[in-house]
C-alpha cells in the first residue's frame, strides 16, 4: 500500500551555481520529509540547508 503524503510547506531554494529548485515539506500523519518535485527526498540540514544525497548539492532557502 502506498503512503498518502500531504504537502505542509513549500520552499523555494537556489543551488551553488545559481538554479532554483522547489523542496516540499510532506507529511503522512506520522512522518515528516523534505522532497524535491520529482519526489526524491532531501535531507534536511541543521543550519537550515537542504542536500541532494546522490549529488550532494546544497541548496540554500531563498523563500517559503
């Protein structure tokens, strides 16, 4: 069965080179994550930041 996953926020970032990209803060009742569009996950930094695991690019909050 499929988790249903309610978007709670939506932040807009930038990458080191200057792109934007949209990261979703879902949860399902009893998780939260941090996902980009395309529903690959986030991690969510301590000072605020997210990275891409399989690119490790950081993405700094620009907007939410």
């Amino acid at each position: 069965m499929l988790k249903e996953w309610t978007n709670m926020q939506v932040v807009e970032c930038e990458t080191v080179d200057g792109g934007t990209v949209t990261v979703f803060k879902q949860t399902d009742g009893e998780h939260r994550r941090y996902v980009l569009g395309n529903g690959r996950e986030v991690m969510n930094n301590a000072d605020g930041t997210f990275t891409i695991p399989e690119t490790a690019t950081d993405l700094t909050v620009v907007s939410i």
